[in-house]
C-alpha cells in the first residue's frame, strides 16, 4: 500500500471492498432500498434526492419538474426565467 502526506501527517490509503464485516443492522437495512434498483426522483435545481413525502412539483413550459423542497422549485423558477 502507499503513504501519503498531508499537511504533515502520514495516513494510510486503504482499500474499499464495499463490504464491512462489522455492519450493524441498521446500516444494512439503510442499503436495501439501494439495492433493489428503486427509482429514485433527482431534485431538477440542487440534483439531490426527492423524498416522497416532501416532493414538491412545478410545471414549466409545458414540463413537469420535481424538487426536494419549495425552495429548491424558486430558484428553479428564477434561473428560468432570467
């Protein structure tokens, strides 16, 4: 393996396999939605991930968007029409 410096520390680059072998049940149960190809909806203005329950959704020109909030659907709403 190699050491790198950083600001004058050494640290050690290690390998990520993906798999922990001390993973809780908790952090397992966190991945299943993961890996069982759900379809997650992008926020069209920030690109992180829409909860269902918060969902906010706009039509512009004839297209409709979704946003994790109602903030996100502003400044969606502000860059379009500059």
């Amino acid at each position: 393996m190699e050491n790198y410096v950083f600001d004058g520390e050494e640290k050690e680059n290690k390998e990520v396999t993906g798999e922990e072998p001390d993973a809780s049940g908790d952090d397992e149960s966190f991945m299943e939605g993961y890996l069982e190809d759900e379809e997650t909806t992008e926020c069209a203005e920030c690109g992180g991930a829409v909860s269902p329950e918060k969902k906010v959704t706009k039509e512009f020109e004839g297209e409709e968007y979704a946003f994790c909030s109602a903030n996100c659907a502003e400044e969606f709403e502000e860059s379009v029409a500059q």
